[in-house]
C-alpha cells in the first residue's frame, strides 16, 4: 500500500495523449470501434469524490494539507507507512516547482535571446 501512494504523487497527466485523440477526433478518424468491451475492471479509487483526489499532484497536496493538520483517523497497520508517503509528497511537489522554474527560466532566456 505504501508504495502504491507513493507512486501516486509522482503521476504526470498524459498530455500528448489528449492532444493525439483530439488530432485523430478531427480528422474524422477518432471513431470507437463497435466491439463490446471486455474488461469490467472497476477503477480503484473514486474519481471526484472529495475524499479521493485525482492522482499525481493534487494527491500531494491533499496528503500536505489534510494528513498532518487533519484529525487523527485510524489507518491499515498492514502495509502502510505514513512517514515514507509524506516525504514523497513533499518532494513531488518540489519537483513540480522546480519543473515550473526551469520552464520559466527557459523562456525568459529564450525571450531575452530573441528580444533585441
């Protein structure tokens, strides 16, 4: 289980993915086949719902902000370490920020280069 939420904050969303799908959708060739879909696999954790947040940064934040602040709430002994899942959500979110300030960086040298 801790490893699962570790991993967790460290999800990216597929942007390319979205972009492919919406280039094939214009083109006319985003068609569903009509196969009936054989996986009934349900997903693990309820999208939407305000007590599980989507995966990668939001459930680092929500870990930061509920988990040490929240109320004491009784967790599964059985695989489940709190302190390695904190620390992992802390430094995904440092991650995002110094991916955030290196793309900034980046463009303002761009810019600064290109500028006269």
């Amino acid at each position: 289980m801790t490893k699962l939420l570790c991993q967790a904050v460290y999800a990216r969303p597929d942007r390319m993915g979205a972009v492919k799908a919406w280039w094939r959708k214009f083109r006319g060739k985003g068609k569903k086949p009509n196969k009936p879909r054989r996986s009934t696999r349900r997903r693990i954790y309820l999208e939407g719902s305000d007590d599980c947040p989507p995966l990668g940064e939001p459930v680092a934040q929500w870990a930061v902000d509920h988990v040490p602040h929240g109320p004491p709430l009784p967790v599964p002994s059985y695989g489940f370490d709190l302190v390695p899942v904190m620390a992992h959500s802390l430094r995904a979110r440092r991650r995002r920020w110094a991916r955030r300030l290196a793309v900034l960086f980046w463009a303002a040298l761009v810019m600064g280069c290109v500028s006269p």
